[in-house]
C-alpha cells in the first residue's frame, strides 16, 4: 500500500473486534467509573464530617456546645453561655479601730473560707484575693464577701456585726473593699 500524507494505511486481516472483548473494556470502563463515584462519595461524608462544627474530630472546628465559639478557643466547651474567662483581682482591707482589744475576722468569698487571722487594736490588715470565672456574653460577674468579727475581749466574746457585701467585677479589673469595726 502506498504511503500518503496521513500515514500508512495497515489492512484489518478480517478481524472485527468480538462482543466479549468489548463487554470486557465496557466492564473495566464500569469498574473504574464505580470506583471513583464510591471515593468521591467517602471523601464528601469525610469532609462532611471534618468540616462540620457539631461532628469534628477536630477541635479547631469542632464546637460542642453550639455557642458559635469553636472549641480552641473556647474555655467552657460543655457550656453554651460562657466561653471565656474572666480574672480580677479583689483586695480586702480588714481594720480594728478598737483601742484595747484584737479581734479575730475571718473572711468567705461566695460562702468559701478564704483567709483569718487575728488584728492587733488599732490595726489594719490587707488580703488579696485572685478570682476567675467563666463568661459568656455578659463578662462581669458578682462575688459575695463576707467578714465575721470575734471580739477577743474576755468580758464580751460575743460576735459583732457581719460585713456582708456584693461586688460586681470586670475582667481585669481591680476592686478594693475596707471592712472596719
């Protein structure tokens, strides 16, 4: 045969290509475009899974308790109103004015025992107190200071009047409350 422009032209021999070799490359076709469906498929439900906030393996995704604050950064990732947390500083100044007698005080912050001694008459003490607490939306919180008050006079050991009060605190902020009997 002669040679033209195109190429050369090769006789087919009488072959035609048969049903079952065709079947075979249609299967194998088949096979292929299965297995690439059925990866696309898990990788969408993986990604899903990855990218969605409620399911994430990933706690740079992940928020657990629905605020909208993922879990990285959340401080309180089981608690959907707060999410941050606060730290303020709250200086107590305890004061005897008495002239003669020490009294003891003893001082509770929200109902815990935080710290006791003894003042000298005429004398002054100070107690810091660090606290934190977890914020949401509203990052102030308030705190119950109470001071008790025991004579250590021998004739009248009686208590004398609790100083009972609530503060309200900001984060970062610093708060000074005097308490003198």
């Amino acid at each position: 045969m002669p040679e033209g422009l195109v190429g050369s032209i090769k006789p087919n021999n009488g072959s035609t290509p048969s049903a079952k070799s065709v079947s075979k490359k249609i299967s194998k076709n088949s096979d292929t475009i299965r297995k690439i469906a059925i990866l696309g498929i898990v990788l969408i439900v993986a990604g899903t899974i990855f990218l969605h906030p409620g399911m994430s393996p990933m706690s740079s995704v992940r928020d657990t308790d629905g605020d909208g604050v993922v879990d990285c950064f959340d401080k309180a990732w089981l608690n959907s109103s707060a999410w941050e947390r606060g730290y303020a500083n709250i200086f107590v100044t305890f004061a005897n004015m008495n002239l003669t007698y020490n009294m003891t005080y003893a001082l509770y912050l929200d109902g815990v025992w935080k710290k006791g001694g003894v003042l000298d008459p005429q004398s002054t003490e100070l107690a810091p107190l660090s606290v934190t607490w977890l914020y949401g939306k509203n990052s102030s919180t308030t705190f119950s200071i109470i001071v008790v008050y025991t004579s250590l006079n021998p004739t009248a050991r009686d208590y004398l009047p609790i100083d009972a009060r609530t503060i309200e605190v900001k984060p970062g902020e610093s708060v000074s409350v005097a308490s003198f009997y």
